[in-house]
C-alpha cells in the first residue's frame, strides 16, 4: 500500500498566516486538490510547492485568483514548450557534425 | 564592490513617495519573479536586485541611510561606526520578507551586505514556515557515462551528495533529490534539488530516444560480394552479415543493440547501421586493368 503525506489545512494555514478561504478558493478554481479525512481537509505533499507559489504570487505580487490561474496555465504551456524544445534538439543532434 | 542605485534599479525618481516605490517594485516584481520565470537566472537575478531596493528604499529608515551615505558610503566615518554596530548585532536579527526568505544571504549584493548588515529586518510580519529554496545544477555526462547505471558525486553548495544515475537518461532530462535543497525556514521542509542532465554527443554514435546510429565503412569488394564484418557497438564489438551487393547508405536494424530504456532494466533500443563504402584508391596498374575488364562485360 503506498503512503500518503497529508499536511492539514488548518495547520498550515495558520503557519502560513493566510485565510483557509484562499486555500479553499484554489481547490474551486482546480489549482489544488484538497483530501478529506474524518472530516478533516489535508493537502497532499506533493502539492505543497505549487500551493506555497500561489500563496507568494497572491500575498507578494498582489495577482487576483483570475490571474494566478491564467499564469498557472500558461506556466504549464511554457513547460510542455520546453519539453518539446529538448525533445527537438536532442533529435537535431542527429544531423549534427555530419 | 560597486554603488547600487537602487532609485534607477526601480526606475523612480528620488523623490518618490512610498505609493511609487511600491508600484514600481511590484510591477517589476510580477516581471521578474522567479515564480513566473522558471529555470531562468538572469530573470532570478534581477529580481534579488529590484527586491533589495525594495526592501531599502520602502524602509524609511534604510531609505534615509540610503539617501545620506549612499554614493559616499565608503568614506563615511559615520556609517563605519554604525556599520560596526550593526556587525555586532547582526547575531541577534532574523528573518526577512517574501520570496528573499528561501534564499541565502549572499543573495543581497555585497554593498547591501556593507551598508544595512547581512539581515534584512522590514517586511512582512507573517511568521512564515517556508520550504527551502530549490536548487539546480547541471551534469555533464559523456553518452557512454550515461549507457550504464552508475553513482555520481556531485558537490552542491559545499556538500557532497552521491546520487545513482540510472543508465538510459536522456539529454535535457531533469531528476528531483528530495531534500537536498535549502534548508526549510522557521521549520519548513528543505528544498529540493534539481539535477539537469547534458550529454555530449559520441564521435561514433547519435542517439535518438533508445535507438542509436552508427555509420560503418565498407569496403568495395565486401559491399559486392558480402561477408562478415565485426563493428563496435556501445557494449562491445558484434559480427555482422553484410548482404552481397550491398549498396553506400543502405542500413540495417541491429535489435536490442541500442541505449538502456530509463529504469527499464534489461531493455534496449535498436542500433542502426548504416553502410558507407569505401571505393578504393591508389589502384595498381593490374588493379585498374581488372575493373577495365569488368566495366567492359
């Protein structure tokens, strides 16, 4: 069975000094997945890095939620571009040097 | 160690008020963060120097220390006392604001570092618990280091970090070390660290995905009349058939003779052979007589 590391909301909500709102916000825009347990939400561990992006782009740069999803899709974009990009010069270097 | 005109780095006028300096660094600010600009250094870069002007300039205090000694700051008997000070005290500070806080301290320029000490006191009030900054490195790896699984030690950051390299990683491919990022702040877990993999092209083999391509010299009396050759491949030398009357960029398919497929162990590509015949040079006066015989039947 694989283990699953769960960080309560609340809790993290309260370390962060930010709204349980904002994090809840994000789960109905579908930027994050929220998991419920006994009636408890958690955020899984892999998704803390994204979530603690959203939090500095809406607390730091002052970006509404419209925004932090347009940058998030677009981010997304840029990333499967890259993948693409390394994808194609790694097959030019077949023609290289001939 | 040079003067920073934090007022040009944010591209106001001395004169302006706290609205301004917050306007112009947070539109700086959403250009240049390192959130909306992944993977990027300068991006990173400009963005530790408009944040560092931000944090003088929108610190009355600082802006006003600025303004008095900044261009002069070296010859300034005064600031050398309260530079003193604020070395003893530099113990006792902590903290600063944003996104600075995964960071380490070098990431302030040195005439920061001189002028307000190495902590940055203003900012944010939240008592943050943030994940260590992620690192990222680059590994360079000749094809045939990355044809077997093999361990690495890499030094990030001064310490030493041994990681396996599984045989079959791709050009430009990126592994995660959890873990071995910045330290975590106020008891946030540690950054990640992000390996990036760059492998230099083999004079003999390009490879493509799993497949690898070779081009092997064929003689012109073995592409007519067939044979067996022996060619190297990445894991030793293999005899191959070469089919009569073989023709210059004819290829053949060498199965389960190419790269490691990544953390698939014990499956291969395919090697690709092409031909290149060699006619012969330097000919003899009976060598050439023969192929007048031959080009006349």
């Amino acid at each position: 069975m694989e283990t699953e590391y769960l960080i309560a909301i609340d809790e993290f909500c309260t370390s962060h000094n930010i709204e349980i709102s904002f994090v809840s916000s994000l789960q109905q825009s579908g930027l994050i997945e929220i998991t419920t347990r006994k009636n408890s939400t958690f955020i899984e561990a892999d998704q803390l890095k994204q979530l603690e992006k959203f939090i500095r782009l809406y607390y730091e740069l002052d970006i509404n939620l419209e925004g932090i999803e347009t940058i998030n899709y677009l981010l997304q974009r840029i990333g499967s571009m890259q993948d693409e990009i390394t994808s194609l010069r790694n097959r030019l270097r077949l023609y290289e040097n001939e | 160690m040079d003067f920073v005109d934090y007022y040009k780095l944010l591209g106001i006028e001395k004169t302006a008020t706290p609205k301004e300096i917050k306007s112009a660094y947070r539109k700086l600010a959403r250009k240049h963060h390192p959130d909306l600009n992944p993977n990027d250094k300068d991006a990173k870069r400009k963005f530790q120097q408009i944040n560092e002007a931000n944090e003088v300039l929108s610190d009355p205090e600082k802006r006003k220390k600025y303004d008095q000694y900044g261009k002069d700051w070296q010859h300034s008997e005064q600031f050398e006392k309260q530079q003193q000070y604020q070395n003893q005290n530099r113990s006792s500070r902590s903290g600063s604001s944003g996104y600075s806080q995964t960071q380490s301290d070098s990431d302030f320029s040195d005439f920061f570092e001189s002028m307000f000490g190495g902590a940055r006191g203003a900012g944010r009030s939240r008592q943050v618990k943030y994940r260590g900054e992620d690192y990222t490195t680059e590994l360079q790896l000749e094809l045939t280091d990355a044809y077997k699984t093999h361990k690495q030690t890499l030094n990030v950051n001064g310490e030493k970090i041994r990681i396996t390299v599984p045989a079959g990683i791709e050009n430009g491919q990126t592994i995660k070390i959890a873990g071995h990022g910045g330290k975590g702040i106020n008891g946030g877990p540690d950054g990640d660290l992000y390996i990036t993999f760059s492998i230099s092209n083999h004079p003999d083999f390009k490879r493509l995905g799993n497949d690898l391509f070779t081009t092997v010299d064929l003689n012109l009396y073995k592409a007519v009349l067939g044979g067996e050759i022996t060619i190297d491949t990445l894991n030793g030398k293999v005899k191959l058939q070469v089919k009569p009357e073989t023709q210059s960029g004819n290829k053949v398919k060498l199965k389960n003779k190419g790269f490691p497929v990544y953390k698939n162990e014990g499956q291969y590509g395919d090697l690709y052979v092409t031909y290149s015949i060699k006619i012969p040079t330097n000919l003899s006066e009976k060598q050439k007589e023969l192929f007048n015989q031959l080009s006349e039947m």
